[in-house]
C-alpha cells in the first residue's frame, strides 16, 4: 500500500494484516552532485515501487526520508529514530529502510528496523525496458530477504 489517502485508508481498515513499513531514504545533494543524488533517488523510487506491488497488503510504503547530504549527522538520525519509535509504536512488526546513502551503513547499529543499503545503478543511459529488467532482477533479490527476515522474525 502507497501512502495515498485511498491505500492509508485500507490500511486503517486492515492494520493486523499491514506489519511493515517500508521507508525510503533520500539524501539531497543541492549544487555538485545533484544528478546523482536525483539518480539514487529514482533508482530507490523504483525499488520501493516494485516492493509496495509485490507485497500489497503487507507492506505500507511510507513517503522518503528526506535529508541534506551536508547536514547528514546525529540530528537526521534521531529524526529517522524519532519516526522509527512511532512506525513501532503504531503496530508495525517490521521496518525496512532502503537508501543509496553509504553513510547510514555507519548507523546500521543504532536503529530497529532493517537497513538495505544498494549501490546507486545510474539509470539514465537506460532504455525503459532495460529499466524494468534491471528493477525486477534486484526487486527479486529484496523480495527473497524480505520473506527471509518475516520468517526468522528479524
């Protein structure tokens, strides 16, 4: 489910079924850099898209963390856990992270939920065809660990 009104309402409706977010985090790089930050930020959107079709009912894909590449420290980390403690506290069993952003590897330890990092695939030298293989051959890779961590209640 999307974080749309029609979705969000099925999923007040259905909370028991719903057990895990799923966050998306962006890091925003304004000046040098802006195409590849735009670039992991596409590459994730896809990801997470595939996710949310694949486990519809299961799964609730909330809106991006959004931060500031330069201002990525201990304030953005307590704003992540400070989002994590109410996702917990709101029911969900699971909460996988998905980022592009080398950095939260450092600060794996020191959240709850389950952080995927993925190297950024430039997708702009694609065609959309090639985009869609490429997003369904690592969606079938998050699809295998997601069912592995719900089975082993990580």
């Amino acid at each position: 489910m999307k974080w749309i009104p029609q979705d969000v309402e099925t999923y007040s409706n259905a909370k028991e079924y719903v057990d895990t977010a799923v966050v998306p985090l962006y890091s925003v790089t304004i000046g040098g850099g802006i195409k590849q930050s735009a670039a992991a930020a596409e590459f994730i959107t896809l990801l997470t898209n595939y996710l949310e079709r694949q486990f519809t009912g299961r799964i609730l894909l909330f809106p991006p963390f959004t931060y500031l590449e330069k201002e990525h420290g201990e304030k953005t980390l307590m704003d992540l856990q400070n989002w994590e403690v109410n996702m917990f506290d709101a029911g969900f069993q699971h909460v996988f992270y998905l980022t592009s952003d080398m950095e939260w590897r450092s600060k794996e330890d020191q959240l709850k939920g389950a952080l995927i990092w993925l190297p950024s695939i430039p997708l702009d030298e694609m065609t959309d065809s090639q985009k869609l293989t490429m997003v369904d051959n690592q969606g079938k890779q998050l699809l295998t660990l997601f069912t592995h961590k719900w089975r082993n209640n990580e």
